[in-house]
C-alpha cells in the first residue's frame, strides 16, 4: 500500500494479500508466484510505457486515498468500537 501512496503501479505476485489489493491492470500488474521470467517481463513493459506506468500510478493514488488513508481507516476503527459498544449493551 505504500507505493500506491506514492502514486505509483505496484507489481506483486497474484499470492497472498497483495493479490487481493493489487487490481490487475487497473493499479498494478499481478504475476503467477514463483515465475521470475513473467515478473522480469512485467516490469519491462511498465518500462517502456510511461504514460501506462504514469496511468496506473494515478489509479493506484486514487485507490489508496479511498480505502486506505488515514483518515479512512480512522473512520474505520471508530465503527467497529461503535459496533463493539453497541454489542456490549446488549
């Protein structure tokens, strides 16, 4: 999440949670684990399309602004100790 923070595409593999943050295609690429090759290939074509590179980046930004800044996850917290409150009392 930080690099999307940055504003910038993320390349992970398609394991693990970073397949569940990562949008293919959208916010980054996603590659079968284990296959250095795909990966090598990934960040070359990334490389060589900077407007692609600078597009994904953008989607990145606004993905992470959305559902994972600060304030967002704050927001967060503060409804889940409502909930848990409310749960309590009754």
């Amino acid at each position: 999440r930080e690099i999307m923070a940055c504003g910038k595409p993320v390349i992970a593999s398609d394991l693990g949670a970073m397949s569940e943050i990562v949008r293919h295609e959208q916010t980054g690429r996603l590659f079968p684990v284990g296959q250095a090759e795909i990966l090598s290939n990934e960040i070359s074509t990334l490389y060589a399309s900077r407007a692609r590179c600078l597009d994904l980046g953008e989607n990145a930004r606004a993905v992470f602004e959305k559902e994972y800044a600060a304030d967002v996850n704050y927001q967060r917290l503060l409804d889940i100790y409502g909930q848990a409150d409310l749960d309590a009392r009754t």
